[in-house]
C-alpha cells in the first residue's frame, strides 16, 4: 500500500472509483515512503483491477484499495 499525502490518497480514491485501478497505478508512482521505485506490484494490481472491472470484482477491489489508501493517508 502507497503511502501518500492526504490530498492525494482522496483524489487517487475518487479516480479508483470512477476508473477502476488508475488511481493505484497513479498512486504507485507517486508513494512518498522514501523509496526511488515504483512499486511493481501496486501496477499490477491497478492493472488486475482494471481489466476484471467488467466483471464487479475489479471495481469492488478498487473500491476497498481506495479506502485503505486514505485511512494510510490519515
């Protein structure tokens, strides 16, 4: 889980609502926990999440990641 700034972590959960794993793709480039890389796994999820929106599963899980995004956040 990417830990970002407030303002971030609830605009990345607003995007993951409206566009299924954009917003954990978006939020795995900008985590702010000291690392210089991108996280590979979080691409993957946001990625898994995309392509499985079709089906709820995805848009259920961008939902849940989004909120565990902001309750990092806070």
């Amino acid at each position: 889980m990417p830990k970002l700034a407030k303002y971030f972590a609830v605009f990345f959960a607003i995007l993951n609502v409206i566009l299924p794993g954009f917003g954990t793709m978006f939020a795995a480039c900008l985590d702010t926990s000291g690392s210089t890389e991108v996280s590979k796994a979080q691409i993957v999820i946001g990625l898994v999440q995309f392509l499985t929106s079709y089906i709820i599963i995805g848009w259920i899980a961008s939902i849940y990641w989004a909120y565990l995004m902001v309750i990092k956040a806070w």
